[in-house]
C-alpha cells in the first residue's frame, strides 16, 4: 500500500468461509519465484487470533459501476448488475500494528524497502529532505529515498508519521496479497469491494448514500478540502491519513470505504465502459 505518496494503499483482507486465501492492493506484478520472501510470506500463516476484524457481506445480485459517472473518462459506466457469493471483509484497511506483526513474524521486506525509495506527498516531505524528484504530470508526488511503511514520509519521519492505528502506507500489491496470505484472506475482486462498499444501499454515489461531501460542513470521510494540491484546509481534522477506525461505517459495518487511502484489489484494472474514448 503505498503511501503518504506514491500509491496509498488500503489492505481490506476479506476472509471468504471454507476458502485458502486473498487481502487487500501500483502496476501488478506476479512474483517471480526469485523472490523468496514474498514465497516465504505466502508459506506461513498467522494464529486465528491476529487475522483482522471480519464482517459478514451477504451476496446476491450486486450493483457495479454507475450511469452518473465522477470522472467521465475513468471507465465507471454502464451500471449493470452481477452474483456475489457471500464473503467476509475486514471492518478496516490493514493498520500499521497488524502490519507490523505481520513483518516481525514472517521477517517480511516490502518492494518499497528493497527498491530503496517510494513516492511522498510533496507537502508531507520533511524539511530536511532538500531535494527531490516528481512524477511528470503529478508532480505532488515526489520520489523520496528511504520512505516505505515505518518510514512514512521518509527517513527520520516514523515517530511522527507512523501512527499504530493508521492504515499501513508504502506497500505494493505483491506486498498486500504476501499480508493476505499470511492472515489467511485473500484480496477481495473488484466487484466484491465495489458491493461491499455500497453497505447495502443498492445504487447510490457513496457508502452513506447520495449526500456530497464538502470542505464546509459535511464530513462523511477523510478527503482533500481547499485548493488541490495547493492548499489543504484540513477542515476534516486530517492533513494526511485518518485512523482506520475513523468517521460512521456503512451498512455492513465497514470503516472508510471513501477517501483516506487508495486500495489493492484481487483483478486487474480493466475499462469496461461503452464510451469508447474512454476505453482508449
């Protein structure tokens, strides 16, 4: 999941009754078997005990996608409608301490740490970090050396930027599924996150329902309010991340299912729409 930069990620790891494996997800790579630790990783498993919170999510036939979409080019049409199996999904995003256990027992090292850097919001970057280099186009990401999950905004920054209870930054897909292994999970599809996320409302824009987040007065979920990428108010209480456990679950009792953090899925990205610009 990456980070503060880069590609935030959320680890939600769905526990699926009677099944093996699969958690929560930048540009998917399958692991080579010249990586022994994430084979390693994939080998152990966790005690009962320290897999995450699970909540119930009944099946049926599911709302996917939407006829009013927020980026018109993203390839969110058409709505349409598709089975679920029932599953179970982690109340939260994986936080740093269940991460963190996760690394002390399979002595785990993230692509972030093997590659040697990863991607900072520019605002997040530590004064004493004098230099760096931005992602042409998005230049608010800036490329710092020596950031990954303890070290969230990179060297020096663990003790101010990496909280217990905050979602875990800086890991990779190959990173969240090695997590989702080892607790016994897998990383839910696609269309299981998106029905997971609308708690039960059936066609609404949002895991609470149709209301508009604003930078005024309505604070549903931890997300950017001033002048992106500019200016943040922090009206919501947060320059950065929110507490996994933060803000009103939805329906089925999931916490920040919008905003906060960028999230791993079990499928690859692929562009649906019937708008053929968008699927270009």
């Amino acid at each position: 999941m990456a980070g503060s930069g880069g590609a935030k990620l959320e680890a939600h790891s769905e526990f699926t009754p009677g099944a093996g494996h699969a958690c929560c997800a930048q540009v998917r790579d399958k692991p080579p078997a010249s990586r022994p630790h994430i084979q390693l990783a994939k080998s152990l498993r966790c005690a009962e005990s320290l897999r995450p919170a699970a909540r119930f999510i009944p099946g049926g036939l599911a709302y996917i996608g939407t006829t009013t979409p927020g980026i018109l080019n993203d390839g969110e049409t058409p709505l349409r409608r598709v089975r679920i199996k029932p599953f179970r999904m982690s109340e939260t995003t994986i936080t740093n301490a269940q991460f963190r256990v996760f690394v002390e027992q399979t002595r785990y090292v993230t692509e972030a740490e093997r590659f040697g850097c990863s991607f900072v919001f520019w605002q997040q970057v530590p004064e004493h970090i004098e230099s760096s280099r931005g992602v042409v186009g998005t230049e608010w990401w800036r490329e710092i050396h020596g950031a990954n999950w303890r070290e969230v905004n990179g060297p020096g920054s663990q003790a101010a930027a990496c909280h217990e209870e905050h979602p875990v930054v800086h890991v990779s897909w190959n990173d969240a599924t090695a997590y989702a292994h080892w607790a016994g999970a897998r990383l839910a599809s696609e269309a299981e996150w998106e029905h997971a996320a609308r708690g039960g409302l059936g066609d609404v824009k949002f895991p609470w329902g149709n209301e508009e987040p604003d930078d005024t007065a309505t604070f549903p979920c931890n997300t950017w309010q001033g002048d992106f990428p500019n200016n943040n108010t922090a009206a919501v209480g947060f320059t950065s991340t929110a507490p996994a456990r933060s803000f009103e679950p939805n329906g089925y009792g999931l916490y920040n299912m919008c905003g906060n953090v960028w999230e791993w899925m079990s499928d690859e990205y692929s562009n649906t729409s019937r708008n053929a610009k968008a699927r270009s």
